[in-house]
C-alpha cells in the first residue's frame, strides 16, 4: 500500500508543479525596461546586396516601424515596433509594450505567407510588459508586410503581433 502513497504522491507533486507553469504567467507580470544599445547610428547606412543573378547593388539600410494587435480575445497585445541599425546588426525594438502574459513566450519574425511555426526566433519574450531590444539574425534581410509575432511555442498559440511597414 506504501507504494501507492508514493506514486500517488508523486503525482500530485507534479500535478502542481505543471498547474503552476500553466496558470502562474496568468498572475505574474515581468517587466522589462532596456535601454538602446549604445551604439545606434543616427543615419541609414549603405551595404552591398548580393541579388539572386549574382549581381551586387547597394542599398540603403531601411527601418521599418509597426503597432501590435490582438491575436484574439484571450490574447492580447499592444505597444510599438521599429527597427534600427547598430554597426552593420538589425535589431527589432518593443516600447510601450504590454502582452497577456503566458508560458514559453519568444518574439518570431514571421515573413509575408509563412505560418508563425515557419519563422525566425528573435528571442525567448523577455518580458510580458516594457521596452526590449532583439537581433535580427545577419543572413536575414527585413520587408515590409514582414510580422513580429509574440507566439506560445509550447501551444503553438500567437498572443499578438505587429505587421512592419517601412519608416518614411
């Protein structure tokens, strides 16, 4: 009979420790508040682009800015998404950021017809409420009706996301 006690037991242990996982993000709020990093440039720079003939063309660095929404009425998001230029790195910045809180939160670049599970991971969310900084990979060239998306990976569910367009 001990060893139904201990198995018992030890499931009710788990039990809690996965309920809490599941329903503390619902509760617990995080909130982050980065500063940029220190090296911004104040103007777009020139690189060169390789194209898909072989050929090189220079191009400016472009920015790109965004407005989170709501994914659905369970998950929402809101705050301001833009993008910018430290020596020759992207990078993708939330400010004035808030989300429903969840477990296994990352921030994904999502490419125009690519479902969420398809796209980038930027980062694990740093936190559900604030102002934070993620690097765009080097090989990854951004365009507009490119999203970011906050997206549950453990449910594969998006909490919301912002659609890029490029800054004037």
């Amino acid at each position: 009979m001990s060893k139904k006690w201990v198995s018992l037991g030890t499931l009710l242990v788990l039990m809690l420790i996965v309920g809490w996982w599941l329903i503390s993000p619902l509760f617990l709020d995080e909130t982050v508040n980065e500063e940029l990093p220190p090296t911004i440039e104040g103007t777009e720079t020139t690189s060169a682009v390789e194209m898909s003939d072989g050929r090189s063309e220079d191009t400016q660095a472009r920015h790109y800015s965004g407005k989170f929404v709501n994914a659905d009425e369970k998950h929402q998001a809101s705050g301001d998404v833009t993008t910018f230029q430290t020596n020759n790195q992207q990078w993708v910045r939330l400010e004035n950021f808030e989300v429903t809180n969840g477990p296994d939160l990352y921030t994904i670049l999502v490419k125009e017809g690519q479902s969420t599970r398809e796209g980038i991971i930027l980062g694990k969310l740093k936190g559900n409420i604030g102002n934070q900084n993620y690097r765009i990979p080097e090989s990854t060239f951004l365009e507009e009706g490119d999203r970011i998306v906050i997206w549950c990976k453990a449910f594969e569910v998006d909490f919301g996301f912002a659609e890029l367009f490029l800054k004037e």
